[in-house]
C-alpha cells in the first residue's frame, strides 16, 4: 500500500469518538521516503485547523530542533500515535490509542524509517509497547523489530517546564551524532529480530 492510500482510507475515520470533535484528521507531513520519522502524542488545536502536525509553538521549537541536528522538516516524516484532535486537548484514553495505533504501524511499515523519534510518554510507550518513563529512556537508542527508537521529550512539555529543553536540545547533539555514524554504516538489517533491550528498564 503507498502512504497516500493509507491516507485515504482515513480521511472519515469514525473508529472512535474523536471522529465528532475534529476539523480533519492529521495524518503526517514530510518525506514519505525518509529514513527517520518523528511521532508526537496527538494534534492540537493548530494541527486541526491546518491538517499538518507539530505547527502549533510545540512546532516551531520541534524546527528549530531539527535544524540544530542538520535536519529540516522535508528531510524527515512527522506524524502522530492519534490522528485527530482530542477535546480541549486532553489526554488520548487507552482505547483511542488502541484503535489508532494499526495506522501508526502502518505508516511506520510503508516509509519503513532506519530510526523513530518518539516525542514524550504517549509515543515512546505506545512504540515499546511497554509503560517506561520518558525520563528513564530519553536520548538513548533502543533497538526494535525494524528500526531503532530513540526516545526524546516531548517539545511541549519542554515548553511547560523549561528545565527539560537543556536536555532536550543535547539529545538533539546526540541524535546528530548517531545519524552521522548511522550514515557511514550500512543498515544493520539484523536490528530486526533483535530484542529490545528491556534490561534497561
Ligand atoms: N503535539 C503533538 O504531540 N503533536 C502535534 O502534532 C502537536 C503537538
């Protein structure tokens, strides 16, 4: 299936109840073939109204993050565990991140990125599979079946609390610093029937 298809199998989404409170569903930005991906949580009011994620302030520090690891935003794909706008921006409950996260995997499986970002607690758990703070694994690569995760703060709670965006924007030098190794080495296709290294939670 190409990442468009995808799409458009989810343009009247009514899976869950988010279906009644959104503009559109926000489905991802960037480049479909890109060899790393970023996930957030959820769309905000700003991802609604325009469609794109991360646009909001939460957005602009993820740019400008970016671009402090050589990265700008067509050189990578950015999308969501939840595709729509949860009210009043509350938390996504466990049985919407259970009917969208197919799609995420999905989306993951079609670009089929070398590394994931995941932005904060939702995303990093969703992808582990597993309940591990985000202050236990950030900055570190954990290995996957297919790709290697590297968990980051979320941007927006960097935003909130300003005592995370120093470690925020040294992960970003340690992100740089892993795609320049992973550029000068050939894609360890063994990563895929590696374990993820539980032991360190
Ligand atoms: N926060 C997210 O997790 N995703 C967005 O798209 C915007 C803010």
């Amino acid at each position: 299936m190409f990442l468009t298809d995808l799409h458009d199998s989810l343009r009247d989404c009514q899976r869950c109840r988010l279906a009644s409170g959104r503009t559109q569903v926000v489905f991802g930005t960037g480049n479909p073939e890109a060899s790393i991906m970023f996930v957030g949580e959820a769309p905000g009011f700003h991802e609604d109204q325009q469609g794109i994620p991360f646009v909001g302030a939460a957005g602009n520090l993820l740019t400008e993050l970016l671009e402090s690891a050589g990265l700008g935003r067509d050189h990578v794909y950015i999308a969501n565990v939840i595709k729509c706008r949860p009210p009043e921006n509350r938390n996504p409950m466990p049985d919407e991140v259970e009917t969208c996260k197919p799609f995420l995997l999905e989306q993951i499986q079609i670009i089929n990125p070398q590394l994931v970002c995941s932005l904060g607690n939702f995303a990093t758990q969703t992808l582990l599979g597993k309940k591990v703070g985000i202050s236990k694994v950030h900055g570190q690569p954990l290995p996957l079946p297919g790709f290697l995760l590297f968990p980051l703060f979320h941007p927006a709670a960097a935003l909130h609390q300003g005592t995370l965006l120093p470690t925020l924007r040294e992960d970003f030098q340690k992100l740089k610093q892993l795609l320049d190794e992973m550029a000068t080495t050939p894609r360890d296709t063994s990563i895929a029937t590696q374990p993820a290294q539980m032991d360190l939670f």
